[in-house]
C-alpha cells in the first residue's frame, strides 16, 4: 500500500494545498518498507488528487483539510486520515501499525482568512492550512 504527506523538513506540512512535496510511503505486512520523496509539480489544491492519484496513492495524512480536496481525492480512491501533525516518518509507521491518533471529521469549516471565501465553502478543495492558518493565522483561531 502506498500513503502520502505533505511533506517539509521531516514534519507533516499543514499547508496541503501549497505544499512543495509528499513523501510517499510504501507499507507491507504492517512497517514502512520504502519512502520517497514526490514534487507536486506546483499543482494546488484538487489537481494534487491527480498527482497522488497517478502514483497510486490509496491514503493520504494530513493536518485540516476542506471537503472539496476530499472530493477529489475520494474520485481517486485515496483515503483520508486528518487532524495529524508532527512527524512524518513517526506517523506513517504508526499507520502502518494500525495505530495512527488522526480525526475523521478534521476540516476547516468556519475560518475567515481574510480572503473573501471561508474554508471548503466553493467546493475548491481548499483545506484549512491552504490559506496558513498557524502561520499568519485565521482571525485568532486554529485548524482541527
């Protein structure tokens, strides 16, 4: 089975729409037996179900993440586990383990980012870290 994360520096890139790369995890008989590292090509938001897609992914980890990038990934086949932070590797074996710590309902449903829209509210595939929630923050709150 193949997994992905976005990726920077060894942790889960919150910022899944804008990240720079996923590493790509390749998991057997429960442990990481592989890992490499994908560029997103620069593609944002719902194009990056078709990278992920392409390389037959079949399960993404990520921090909050909006309803329309979990359309798209879902018409690739891809499964979503949100709500996770921290290390990348750490939690790619603790999914191959069974035992990844993530939230199923982990969205962005209410954050103004200043922007004109809210979160997931256009069916863009915007998730919550794609406008830097925790980096620049969204208004004092933070992404679940």
């Amino acid at each position: 089975m193949k997994i992905a994360i976005p990726y920077e520096d060894g942790a889960i890139f919150q910022h899944f729409g804008h990240t720079a790369a996923f590493m790509i995890y390749t998991i057997e008989d429960g442990a990481v037996v592989d890992s490499q590292l994908l560029p997103s090509g620069g593609a944002g938001h719902g194009a990056l179900a078709a990278v992920l897609g392409q390389d037959g992914v079949q399960a993404l980890i990520c921090g909050g993440i909006g309803s329309g990038a979990r359309m798209a990934l879902s018409e690739y086949g891809i499964a979503v586990y949100g709500g996770v932070s921290g290390d990348a590797d750490e939690a790619a074996q603790a999914f191959a383990e069974g035992v990844l710590d993530f939230d199923p309902e982990a969205k962005c449903t209410h954050h103004d980012h200043g922007e004109g829209h809210t979160c997931g509210d256009h069916g863009e595939g915007h998730s919550c870290g794609d406008h830097g929630c925790g980096s620049h923050g969204c208004g004092g709150h933070t992404c679940h």
